[in-house]
C-alpha cells in the first residue's frame, strides 16, 4: 500500500472513519457500518487499478476489472474523488449500454505516494 488509511483519511484514524449513507436508510447505515472495515482496502484496489490503467478508466470497468459491485465501488471512487486523489479526467467512454461515462484517472500527485491529500 502507498499510504495509510490515516494517510488517505487526513487525521481520521480508519477505524473512526464511517463512510457516507442515507441517513433516512436504516439498510443504507447497515451497509455503511459493515463496509467500514473495508474501506482502506477498497480504497487501494481502486487505486492500484488505476495505476496500472494511465488512460483511466469509467466506473463501470473498474467495476468489471475488480469484480465488485456498483454499490462497492461508485462510493469508494466518490471519496477517493473528494480526497482529490481521483480526477475527472474530461473525457467520456461508452458503457456497455451505449451511454457515456467519466473517465477516471488518478490526480496528478497520485502517481506516487497519496499521504499529501486533503482531508475529507
């Protein structure tokens, strides 16, 4: 791993960290509260994947590439966009249902270490 979940989460230690939901869910919550142990490591896969992938990719391949669901990965890439570590990279690709979609790629300090993110 490039960084720790501290790193990544600005002075958030991982395990205070809880992920976003909808707070008139109580599934949602439920969900949030069994990924949260995860996220560090959802967190990395997405990243790594996105290393190796320098034209980026949409969410649907990363999902395809992970073999993680859209509810896994969509929040994962959205706080690792709002970290500033993933980026918009201005282009669009389309999905297998022939609609565009964002190409992600990693912020341009991702290439190496991601402890100098802002916090969330």
């Amino acid at each position: 791993m490039s960084g720790s979940m501290k790193d990544l989460l600005g002075d958030t230690p991982a395990a205070e960290y809880f992920p976003a939901f909808q707070s008139h869910s109580a599934p949602s919550y439920e969900a949030a509260r069994s990924i949260q142990k995860h996220i560090g490591p959802l967190h990395e896969k997405v990243l790594a994947y996105l290393r190796q992938t320098p034209a980026g990719a949409t969410d649907e391949q990363i999902i395809e590439a992970l073999g993680l669901g859209p509810s896994t990965v969509r929040p994962r890439r959205i706080e690792l966009t709002q970290r500033g570590v993933i980026k918009d990279s201005g282009r669009y690709a389309l999905t297998k249902s022939n609609r565009r979609a964002t190409v992600w790629t990693l912020a341009q300090s991702e290439r190496g270490p991601y402890s100098s993110a802002p916090p969330l």
